[in-house]
C-alpha cells in the first residue's frame, strides 16, 4: 500500500487557522521593560494608615536601556508616566507602568539620593525574557 502524503493536509489546516482566527489571537505582544530590578520602600515611622513608599532601584543590567539612559543602584523613582509610586501597590506599579509593550516610551522622575537631585529620564523599553 503506498503511503499519502500529508503536506497539503497539514497546510490547508494551518491556512484555514490563520484566515478564521482573529488577528489578536495570532499577534505576539512583547513585553517591554527597562532592565532594573527593584522594590518598595516602606517608612514605619509615621502615623498613616499606608506605609508604602515610593520605588528603589537596586540593581541596573548590564547593557539595558535604564544603564544606558543613566539610572543606578540607590535611585528612587517618585514618578513613573506621571503616577506617582509612593503609597501605590508595587506588584501593580511594576506590571502595569514599567512593563508595557516593547518600543514604548516610559518616564521616570527619579531621586537621585547621593547628588539629592531630582532627574526626568525617557526611556524606552525594550523587549525581556523572564
């Protein structure tokens, strides 16, 4: 018995897929970051019901778009996309405001503690793997 041959099967499967499915179903969405890793500052002195500070930088990765434009270890972020980060929930602040689709424009209003200067930094974020 001689054996068939499967490609064009296969290929009018994938085409018919490709026509009927949506488009956003098929389109592949980077996730853009700025290359830092980062936590909360949390100020327990005061009387205020929500603790949460704004955003530390602790490291910086090499040759990352937040390296090139300048941020370092020790920085704070006040703003992120006029949202300001203190009191607001880290996990959100990062996920919805420093990650974003690759190739999009973020801006950081930082706090630089060593020069105590206040610093506007555009970057623009690339593609990461997690």
């Amino acid at each position: 018995m001689r054996k068939k041959n499967l490609w064009p099967f296969i290929v009018t499967i994938i085409c018919l897929l490709a026509f009927f499915c949506p488009a956003d179903a098929l389109a592949l969405v980077e996730t853009g970051g700025i290359g830092i890793k980062a936590a909360q500052l949390y100020d327990y002195t005061k009387d205020a019901t929500d603790h949460r500070g704004s955003i530390v930088v602790l490291d910086v990765f090499r040759q990352s778009v937040a390296k090139r434009a300048g941020l370092e270890p020790g920085d704070v972020i006040l703003k992120i996309n006029d949202t300001i980060t203190k009191g607001k929930d880290f996990l959100d602040l990062l996920e919805n405001h420093l990650r974003s689709p690759s190739y999009t424009e973020v801006i950081l209003i930082i706090w630089r503690v060593e020069t105590k200067e206040k610093m506007t930094l555009k970057i623009m974020r690339e593609p990461t793997v997690y």
